[in-house]
C-alpha cells in the first residue's frame, strides 16, 4: 500500500502589464500589474511572484526579482507590488523606472508564508516592504470575525519610510483587536511612539501576548533582522519552531 503525496501545483507563468505606479514612501515604488490574458490572479495573502526582467544578469541570462503580493486577494486580475529602489540595483532602479504599459513575464504565486487559519494570536514583524505581505494577512484575518489579537510591529527610519502607515492604522481604529506599532531608528524630536529597532520590543511583545493563547509570530524583511527576532523568541521567549514563521527579503 502507498500513501499518496501532495505537493502544491507548480507556479504558473502568464505575461502582466503595468497599469499604475505610484510613490508609497520616497524610496519606495507601488506597481500595479494586470494578467495580460485578463484572468483573474489568485493568490494566498503572504505569497510573492518572480517578474522576468529584459536585462541581463552576469551570465547573461534575462535578470529576475522576486517581490511579494501587496494586494488583497479579491478575484481581480490585478495585484500590487511595493518595490524599494536600490543605489545601483539593476532590476529595482528599471523597475521603478519602468512606464505604464510595460509587459512582463511572471511566474507565480510563490511561497508557503501565510498565516495560518487556525492561528492563536499573531504577531507580525517587518522591517521596509517587508510589511508588504501583512497587508492582504491582516485584511484576510479581519475579514473572517473573531477576537484574536491581531499585533503588527513595523520597523522604519523615519515617519516617511512607513509604507501604508495610514491605512494600517485606519484599521487599527475600526478594529480593536488589531495594534498597530511603528518603531523609528532615526525618530524625528517630536515622536512619542517606539524608537529603535524592532528586535529590542519583539519579546516584551511576544510574552504579552502569550497571556492571551499560543501565539504564532510572522516577520518579514531583511535576514539579520529576522535571525535575531527569531532567536529572542526562541531563546527568552519560549517559542517553538512551529511558531515562527520567516520571510526572508535578502
């Protein structure tokens, strides 16, 4: 006798047009891409997809960038990324320097960070466009009731560097059980909210929390971020592997 094994389907490849840019911070770039075949995009709150750029990489194959999907998952053939430009970074810099109209391959959706349904309450980390796919996680979650708390910790330099800032915390004001908390490294005088990095508050957090259930934590940006929230949790915080689930931006 076998047992069968379920593998997810391989990512699908489809040609998607840029239909709207717009600046989000002053380093950070929304793109609004349209299936070209006018399909509907369906996706996972969490999952990225990889674009296929008409520039050459170092062994002279097309350059390709992973970014993950912005947007909300609603049926549309249309998804958002957020893109950071880079000081000489080739495919960020064409990217956002990219007009609307342009047609490029993508294949996706991609990627297995989501948050799970069953989830007890969740604490979300990110630094930069990290928080990007937080955002269809937390309208997802909102969307399906409940009381479980609901915490996102967002890292940023300064209060230009915080990327959907607004709507997070116009959610924050229509949904008592989601917090939303900024913390700035280079604060301006006047900030009153958390100053420093994300890794200094992740385990008061995460302890705060457990009060309330099992909780599960979600973070998202670049890697030395990720392996020191990672190990505090694990370390002074009690989490399990099963708890903590990673995405690494770098």
């Amino acid at each position: 006798m076998t047992s069968e094994v379920h593998r997810p389907p391989l990512p699908e490849t489809f040609e998607a047009t840029l239909v709207g840019t717009r600046p989000v911070t002053p380093r950070v770039k929304e793109l609004v891409f349209e299936r070209a075949d006018g399909q509907p995009f369906t996706f996972r709150s969490g999952q990225w997809v990889s674009l296929v750029l008409p520039i050459l990489d170092e062994k002279d194959r097309p350059l390709r960038r992973a970014y993950s999907v912005a947007s909300v998952p609603s049926g549309s053939p249309r998804f958002e990324l957020v893109v950071t430009r880079v000081d000489g970074g080739r495919g960020s810099t064409w990217l956002t320097d990219a007009p609307v109209g342009t047609r490029l391959e993508v294949k996706g959706p991609q990627g297995m960070f989501h948050r799970l349904a069953e989830a007890g309450p969740s604490l979300f980390v990110a630094t930069g466009t990290g928080v990007a796919p937080f955002r269809g996680m937390i309208h997802d979650a909102l969307a399906a009731g409940g009381d479980t708390p609901l915490w996102v910790l967002f890292g940023v330099r300064s209060p230009a560097d915080a990327l959907y800032r607004e709507e997070f915390e116009a959610l924050e004001k229509a949904h008592p059980r989601l917090r939303f908390m900024l913390s700035m490294s280079r604060p301006p005088p006047e900030w009153t909210g958390l100053r420093g990095y994300v890794q200094t508050h992740a385990l008061g957090l995460w302890k705060e929390l457990a009060k309330q259930g099992r909780p599960h934590a979600y973070i998202c940006g670049v890697k030395k971020m990720l392996l020191e929230v990672r190990e505090v949790l694990k370390k002074e915080g009690g989490a399990e592997r099963q708890q903590l689930h990673l995405e690494s931006y770098d």
